[in-house]
C-alpha cells in the first residue's frame, strides 16, 4: 500500500512539473511573439473597423482587414494557450483532491490539456517563421504541366484538387481565374488566387516542380510514367505600391470564356488575356461576366507578378520568385510523389518524406511547408 502511495505520488508531481514547466514556455512566448505589442496594435486595427466611414475606401479597407486577421493570428492562439495551461492547473489540483478512479481522470484530462497546450506553441511557432515582407498577403497561383503530355495534364488537375483541399483545412478561399484544358484531360495551365491569412506565405514554400511516378490511367499497357508539373506563387499587393504599366506596353485580347454550355453560355467575349510586351508575363481571367471586372482582376495578377520581377532584377536573383525558371522535367522537382511501386512523398529540399501519398493529395500539406519555413529560417 505504501509503495502504491509512492507511485501516485510520484505520477502526481511528474504531471505537475510538465504544467511549471508550460507555465514559463506560456512567459518565454509572450516575449517571443510580441503579444503585448501585437494586442494593442490589434485594438487599433479593429477601432479603426468600427469607424462609420471605413468602407469608404474598399482598397484600404481590405489591408486593414488583412492587417487585422494577421494579428489575431498571433494573439489568439496565445490566448487560447494561456486558457489551457490554466485548465490544466485547475485539472491537476482537482487531482490532488481525488482518490482512485476520480484522480485517475482528472490526471488525464490535466495531460489532455498539456498536449492542446503543445498543439498551440507549434501554431505560434510556425507563425514566427513568417515574418516576410509578404507573408500575410493572399497569392496568385499558376500551374502548368510540364514533360509527360497528357498525363502531365492530368497532373495540373490532381495538384489544383490538392491545393484547394489545403486551402479548405486553412479556412482560405481559392477563386478560379483562368485554365487551359489539356487535349484529353486535365489541364496545360491553371491560375487561381487564394484569399486568406499568410496564404503567401505558407504557399511559396511549394513554388517548384512537382513530380508524379504512377501507373497511367491513359496507357493501354499499364506502364509506369514519369510526369511534371510547375507551381508558381506571386504575393497580391496593395494599392500603396506603385508598379507603372505603360498602355503601350500592353496587349489587350478579349475571347469567349469557356463553359458547358447550355442556355447560360457566354455568349460573349469576356473573357480577357494581358499580355506585357517587354517582360513576356501574360495573365488572363475569365471568372466574371462582366470584361470590365475580367480586366481589373487580370490588371491585378500582372501588378503583383511585375512587381515580383521588378524585384527579382533589383537582386539578381531571378529565380527567387518564379520557380518556373527551372526546366520543367527532370532533375528539376522540389518533391516527388511516388504512387508504384511503393507509395512515398518526397521534399528533396528538406528530406521530409511520408508513405501516405493519399492524404497529401487530399491536402495534408502542413508538415511539408513547416519543414520548409524551418529549413530557411535556419
């Protein structure tokens, strides 16, 4: 019985000390994010909301907003942890208090709280690693099939349905902007933007070449094919950065946007493609009915990615924003996905490695891109 005692004791102060030792991480994280700063930046953010006259300006607007959500994205988490390690606290006193079957519980509910407590300091760690310029924008995407034909287009399509379910998991919203249907299936090209807190930031740790290994559907002989496809980011900016776009610069063509068909069919040619002669970037939409609303998203995508270049030939670092400068093909890829003879996925950028291919592709991104920002924050 004394032994039996010893033991529960023990077991007690072993729970108690991993709650001490939660209590100064909560302190030390504090510091590290900022939080007092960021809180009271924060209430400014949501006073300047609630101002009677905030929408008059919808562009500025929207970078509040923004400037807002990127805020919370570090106060909340840190609040909701200190709210768990105090549950704890109480979870592990009301423990102290119980005998048997009770204390047992209440032992693992305060162990329950600890591991939520561990979910919420690797949120705010990975917020920490995104302190670019950027960051906390939303971003333009395009993917465009490389060497592998048809069954490169087929890849296009699996990688978009994938970077929508991720965008799905963060709560984002993925607005299509234009696609290139392939000959027999998927797509040569797709651009779409993703709206949401850190979206650039978290997505421009995939701009590179993806490479798929698989069975094709598309072959009579069942052989195996080797496929590629690119993925590019370009941070969307605000109106507060100037980037010039001369009108004789530009290359305007309209065309019908593409559908099912039907009664509803675009009867007309909204869709509108931007070409800018001096640098080669074209950009197209042809979400919207209106030409007029195609040509102002369109202009947006073409600032943010001259901006982008604009940049890139300041550094002579032409590479750093567009991935797609890297031959699409062989040697090039950033990570494999591997569907026979064995599964696996494969950044080879930072050797993180998992044999679930099926739920990469089903969005289950995060421990690649966190692997990622932790490998350039290092």
């Amino acid at each position: 019985m004394a032994e039996e005692k010893k033991e529960r004791l023990l077991e007690t102060e072993e729970v108690r000390q991993k709650v001490a030792d939660l209590k100064v991480r909560v302190g030390e994280m504090a510091e590290y994010v900022k939080v007092a700063e960021r809180r009271e930046k924060l209430a400014e953010l949501e006073a300047m909301q609630a101002g009677a006259d905030f929408w008059n300006n919808q562009n500025k607007a929207r970078e509040i907003i923004a400037q807002t959500n990127a805020e919370r994205a570090y106060v909340i988490p840190y609040d909701s942890l200190v709210k768990t390690v105090e549950d704890a606290e109480v979870m592990l006193e009301l423990a102290a208090m119980e005998e048997g079957e009770a204390r047992e519980t209440a032992l693992k509910d305060t162990l329950a709280e600890c591991a939520k407590a561990e979910g919420y300091f690797g949120k705010l760690r990975l917020q920490s690693l995104l302190g670019g310029k950027f960051d906390q924008c939303n971003v333009f995407v395009k993917l465009h099939a490389g060497q592998g034909g048809t069954e490169a287009c087929d890849w296009v399509a699996m990688l978009y349905r994938m970077y929508q379910r991720y965008a799905e998991m963060q709560g984002w919203k993925v607005e299509e902007y234009d696609t290139q249907p392939g000959e027999e299936a998927g797509y040569k090209d797709v651009y779409f933007r993703v709206e949401g807190s850190y979206a650039f930031g978290m997505l421009k740790a995939e701009r590179g070449i993806h490479r798929l290994v698989r069975i094709s559907p598309f072959d009579a002989n069942k052989r195996r094919q080797t496929s590629f496809a690119s993925m590019e980011t370009v941070a969307e900016i605000n109106d507060d950065i100037e980037v010039e776009i001369k009108d004789e610069d530009l290359r305007i063509d309209t065309y019908r946007s593409g559908g099912a068909g039907g009664q509803h069919v675009n009867k007309t040619d909204s869709a509108v493609r931007l070409t800018h002669l001096p640098t080669g970037i074209v950009v197209a939409c042809q979400k919207e009915r209106s030409q007029h609303m195609n040509k102002e998203k369109a202009m947006n995508m073409l600032k943010a990615q001259l901006y982008e270049y604009y940049e890139d030939q300041k550094k002579a670092e032409m590479d750093r924003f567009y991935g797609a400068k890297s031959e699409n093909g062989w040697g090039s890829q950033i990570r494999s996905y591997v569907f026979c003879p064995y599964t696996m996925v494969k950044d080879l950028r930072t050797e993180h490695e998992t044999s679930d291919v099926n739920r990469v592709m089903d969005g289950d991104l995060q421990p690649f891109i966190e692997a990622w920002l932790q490998m350039k924050a290092k």
